[in-house]
C-alpha cells in the first residue's frame, strides 16, 4: 500500500487493475510496476486534468511506500 503523492493520505482507493483514487484530495493515480506512471485530477464534470509535471520526475519510483 501508498500514500497519495498529492496529501499523503492512506485513503485510497481502487479503480482499477493499475489504478488507484485519493478519496482525501480527489486524484486518480496510474500505476506500472513500481513506479507512479500518471496522476489526474478529477474535475467536477468528471472529466481528468493531468497533473503529472507537477508529480513525476524521471525517477518517480513509488517513495510513498509504508
């Protein structure tokens, strides 16, 4: 289990094989491997804004592991 890049929360959930939701600040997170591969916001029309140049760098292996 993580914690969301975005608040830290434990309180995700999941939506998918890969894919994971941050019921604490409302972004969908993708997974591969070890490593976060996209995070999103999801906006009140339920479309998705991405916010990964905010989040990824090169080496954005999973840090929020416990």
């Amino acid at each position: 289990m993580f914690r969301c890049p975005n608040c830290n929360s434990h309180d995700l959930g999941k939506i998918g094989a890969n894919h994971h939701y941050c019921w604490h600040c409302f972004i969908e997170i993708t997974t591969e491997e070890d490593r976060i591969a996209s995070v999103y916001q999801v906006e009140e029309d339920g479309s998705l804004t991405s916010l990964n140049d905010l989040f990824l760098e090169e080496s954005s292996r999973l840090s929020y592991l416990d």
